[in-house]
C-alpha cells in the first residue's frame, strides 16, 4: 500500500496516509491549480500558491485562507530530493524534529496567522489537513505523469 508519511512540524505528529484516502475526483478538481502554480480553489475560502522545491523530486505550497497565510508545505517523493528539501524545512521552521524516514513525505508548518483563522473561519483548520493531503497526492500524480512512483 503506497503512503505519504505527513508530519505537523509544530507538534511533531506523524500520520502515514493511504493514498487511496483521497478521491481520484479530488485530484481531478486539483490537478488545474497544481499544474498552473496555483489559484483560489473554486468556492472553499482557500488558495494555494505552488513552489518549486529544493531538487528534483521536491516541491513546495502555501495555503491561504480568508486572506490569511495558514500554512507553508514542504514535499518529497524521491530518496534525491528528500535531504536537500529537509535541508529547506529546518532552515524556515527551526524544526528539530527528525525527517520521515521515507518517501514520499509531506511536512506542514503552520504560519503565524495560524490561530487568527480561529476567528475568521474556524472550519478551515479542520479543513486543513485533508487538503495538505489532497495538494499532495495531486502532485505526486502530476510529477509522475500519471504512472505510480516507485517506492
């Protein structure tokens, strides 16, 4: 069973998510903001931004909502991108918690606007991490050109 080991940096839990835990419509309706870098998702309050990551293999996304930058996310899915984008994660979050031991991984570091959104619209935290995860897989989807990455 392929999986994505997604960590919260700020409290240090890791989940391992079952890629078959995200709808192929999901990907589908996420695939356009994946491919173009980003924009406001339809009618849901969030925007993600897409980055470049460290290496090849890596990659990078923002997600806003109600104006606020909540989260900054930081992804690999191949062994040659893991330590340079880890490299990233430590240098922006001062993180001391150790990177997943494998790939792919997806590590969530929460902005300082983080617990204004409790004001603004608290369902988005809740919304938050299923999001992470769909942006996530969408990507791994898309950088593998639709064929399953090798472990």
């Amino acid at each position: 069973m392929r999986t994505i080991a997604h960590l919260t940096l700020f409290t240090g839990h890791l989940r391992n998510s079952p890629r078959h835990e995200v709808d192929r419509e999901a990907i589908d309706k996420l695939m356009p903001y994946v491919m173009s870098a980003g924009g406001e998702i339809e009618n849901t309050g969030w925007t993600v931004r897409m980055i470049e990551g460290a290496a090849p293999g890596s990659h990078c996304f923002e997600l806003h909502h109600s104006g606020l930058w909540l989260l900054s996310c930081y992804m690999a899915w191949t062994r040659a991108a893991s330590t340079p984008m880890w490299e990233v994660v430590k240098r922006i979050s001062k993180t001391t918690v150790p990177k997943p031991k494998t790939t792919p991984w997806l590590a969530v570091h929460a902005m300082p606007a983080t617990p204004m959104i409790m004001f603004k619209a608290l369902h988005a935290m809740m919304e938050a991490g299923d999001l992470e995860r769909c942006i996530a897989w969408t990507v791994i989807e898309a950088m593998a050109g639709g064929e399953p990455l090798a472990a």
